[in-house]
C-alpha cells in the first residue's frame, strides 16, 4: 500500500451548513491566494486544473474543516497560525479556537471488503451523464454508479502515483437527493458505499470535492483502533477576549 500524508484542520467555534463549502474555499483561496495555487486549483492565469484537488473545503458535523493532502499537507501546516477569521460572505467570524491534526493513512487495494459513509452529498453526475441516466432503469442506473464509484476511486489513486492491477469491487447503497450547485438544482447521492480498498477519512470523491462534496468517513478497522495519537491535535491555538 501507498502512504498519504495527511493534514487537517478544524475551527470547532464555528457552526456552519453543509453548503458553506464552497464559501469556504472561495474565502482561503482569495485571502491566501499568493501562498499556492493548491488553494483554490487554478493555475496563475485563472484556468481551472483538472486534477484531483490537494487542498479540499469541508463543513463536517457543521465544522468548518480543510483537509490537505500529499503537497497540501505540507501547506496547510504553514498557514495554521496565520488564520485569524473566517468571512463568509460578509459574516465575519472570528476564529477563537482551531485545531490542526497530522496523520500518514495507508490507501490501496486491500483484502475484503470495508464500508465508508459520504458525510457530505456524493456529486456523481455530470451534465451528460446525468440525462442518460434519467432515461435508465433502476438495474441500470444502480451499473452507471457503480462504474462512476469505482472511477472516482481510481481517479484518487493515481492522483497519487498508485497504479492498481488489482480489481477493485464496489457496491454503492445510495439514496438521490437534490441539491443547489451554482444557483442550479443537480440531483446527488446520500448514503455510503462499500468496495474491496483502504481510503483515508475526510478525502473527497466524485464531483467537485474541494467544495465539500462526496467527504468520507470509514469504519475502523482493528488494526486502527490503537492508534489514539492520531485522533488528538497536533496543536491547538485558543485565543481569549483582548488578545489581539
């Protein structure tokens, strides 16, 4: 298996909905813009990168929550003292206590099968897909997921220089549910799925992840269950009424 590291961080004052995703990212993307592009997944000249986004805006259990990976791990370490407030459009929130957790998660094919939880809507569908499967029977649109499902795990791999020989078996348990995107209705996925691979908690899949879409959380397994230093923060910064 691949190892990724992993850092996040949580700002447990604030109290946020699921769709202040992208409210988040369009915030710490303006306001850090100069650090990296790897915070709002544009390049310099404004286009859009088509890859997998290493920084990712979450709103989880209605925390606000970024999540970096490999690369953007690394940067979400530096910028953790600098962040002071949060504006969600015009809301200014101040930010009087976060914390910032560390870890290394193993991913990969594994042995048997294991079961993860979308914590946030899974956005599977794009536009042209979406009106074939409209069109489908329940038989088949249960296929189309499946192999959208299993794509968007391998889509996470190989972001991350793993490239699977392996089969990879999965069974998504979904539900539809709307959801507006961009002032649009689109139709996503509540529920979970199980698959045959090992995939870090808070990553996202599918469609538009670094806005908080598609977050998961997987059972513990055992061999997960001792390791109590990785559920505590690696640091936490408290800030009290007159500190500047």
């Amino acid at each position: 298996m691949h190892t990724l590291p992993i850092t996040s961080i949580q700002f447990p004052d604030t109290h946020l909905s699921t769709r202040d995703g992208h409210k988040l990212r369009g915030y710490f993307g303006n306001v850090f813009r100069q650090h990296s592009t790897l915070l709002h997944n544009h390049f310099e000249d404004g286009t859009l990168r088509h890859e997998y986004p290493l920084v990712q805006y979450k709103v989880v259990q209605h925390t606000g929550t970024l999540v970096g990976l490999g690369e953007g791990a690394e940067l979400l370490r530096d910028l953790f003292l600098e962040i002071n407030e949060i504006n969600i459009e015009g809301l200014l929130i101040p930010v009087n206590s976060k914390h910032i957790y560390y870890r290394e998660e193993k991913f990969g094919p594994c042995d048997g099968l294991r079961s993860y939880s979308f914590n946030t809507l899974w956005m599977a569908l794009n536009q042209q897909n979406y009106r074939e499967y409209l069109d489908m029977t329940a038989a088949e649109r249960h296929e189309k997921l499946t192999r959208i499902l299993i794509g968007n795990i391998l889509v996470f791999f190989r972001r991350f220089g793993l490239e699977v020989q392996e089969r990879i078996l999965a069974r998504p348990e979904v539900v539809e549910r709307s959801t507006m995107f961009k002032d649009q209705k689109m139709l996503a996925f509540q529920g979970g799925f199980i698959a045959n691979v090992r995939l870090p908690d808070l990553i996202g899949l599918g469609k538009s992840v670094s806005r908080g879409f598609g977050c998961i959380t997987g059972e513990v397994p055992a061999e997960r269950t001792g390791s109590e230093a990785a559920k505590q923060p690696l640091y936490t910064q408290a800030r009290h009424a007159g500190d500047n």
